[in-house]
C-alpha cells in the first residue's frame, strides 16, 4: 500500500484502521442487540459505545501522560491502556 499521498507511515495507518474496524464492529453490533444505557462506576448512563469511545480517549489521555512523564517506550502504556479500557468498557 502506497501512503505517500499522507505522508502516514504504516503504523500510523494500522492504527487508523484498527479504530474504523473498532467502530465498524460497534455498529454491526449495535444493530443486531441494541443495548441500553447502564450505570456502572463512571458517573453517567452509558451505552457500548460511549463506553468505547471514553475508554479510547482515556488512553490518548494515558499516552500522552506516558510520554510527558517517562523516557521509556510506549509499551507500557499500551498495556496500561488496554486494561483501562478493558475496565471501562466491562465495569463503566
């Protein structure tokens, strides 16, 4: 694939594309078993996809601490990311 035209680099475009399958998936799902709103630990009434879209942004959020706090890879923030949303999504 030839991402010149953006100047992405592949990573940059799988990670892009994992979020459109991501939201995609959400989609389908949502058609096929409508949810609705539950309460869990986050202070609102939430749906699966609220609760997708709060964990994502909680983990830009935990990136972008990880980067201002630390020198190290991003791997553990990835790790500490992936659980976060885990949580909200399951428990939110």
């Amino acid at each position: 694939m030839d991402f010149q035209w953006m100047a992405w680099t592949m990573p940059t475009a799988l990670f892009f594309i994992g979020i459109a399958l991501m939201l995609t998936a959400m989609t389908v799902w949502e058609v096929l078993s409508p949810t609705a709103e539950t309460k869990g630990f986050l202070p609102m009434r939430t749906t699966r996809g609220d609760r997708l879209f709060i964990g994502l942004l909680g983990s830009a959020f935990l990136h972008l601490g990880w980067l201002a706090a630390t020198d190290s890879t991003l791997w553990g923030a990835l790790a500490v990311s992936l659980v976060w949303t885990a949580l909200v999504i399951r428990f939110g």
